[in-house]
C-alpha cells in the first residue's frame, strides 16, 4: 500500500472515531434528558422533553450507523452541540435556581 492509501485510510478511521465519540455524547444527552424534569424544558421556552429525546437518539444513530450520507451526520452532530452548548446549560440553571425563573 503506497504512503497516500495509508494516510487516506487513516483519515477514514479518525472522520469513523469522531463521528463515534459525537454519537455517544448524543447517547448521553438521551439520558440527562429523560433525567431532567419536563417542566423544565417548558421553563426555557425549548422543544419539549419527548423531542429532545426523539432528536438526540436519531442525531446518534445517524452518527454510528454509516448511512452514506455525510450531510445527515453533521446535522445529526449539530443537533448534539445545540443541545450540550445551548439548551443543557440553560436546562441547569433552570433546575438549579440559578435562573431568573
């Protein structure tokens, strides 16, 4: 195998180990969302708490299930950061009291 195969195939195995990390965070995040209080997500003017759950574990298997189509496993990836970058964070402070709720 020459030296480009080689360094083609490793970029294939990093984009396979990336999308596979993504997709267990999007794993997790079906978790701490069946763990949140519901009312919560109503609090925060989000999605409600089934939707969540429904996006996250279909942004996961998009992820670890190869598909064929890449543009699906970055919206899949997308869906994941929104939800740890933006929506989890507002989530706890809502549950912490540290809101102005």
């Amino acid at each position: 195998m020459s030296t480009i195969g080689i360094i083609i195939m490793s970029v294939n195995w990093l984009y396979v180990a990336v999308y596979c990390l993504v997709g267990l965070a999007g794993a997790l995040g079906v978790i701490t969302v069946l763990s949140t209080r519901s009312d919560a997500f109503e609090a925060a003017g989000r999605q409600s708490r089934t939707n969540w759950a429904l996006m996250l574990a279909a942004s996961s298997a998009v992820l670890v299930i190869p598909v064929g189509f890449d543009f699906l496993a970055w919206v899949g990836a997308v869906v994941i950061g929104v939800y740890w970058f933006d929506v989890r964070p507002q989530l706890q402070n809502i549950v912490n009291g540290n809101s102005s709720w």
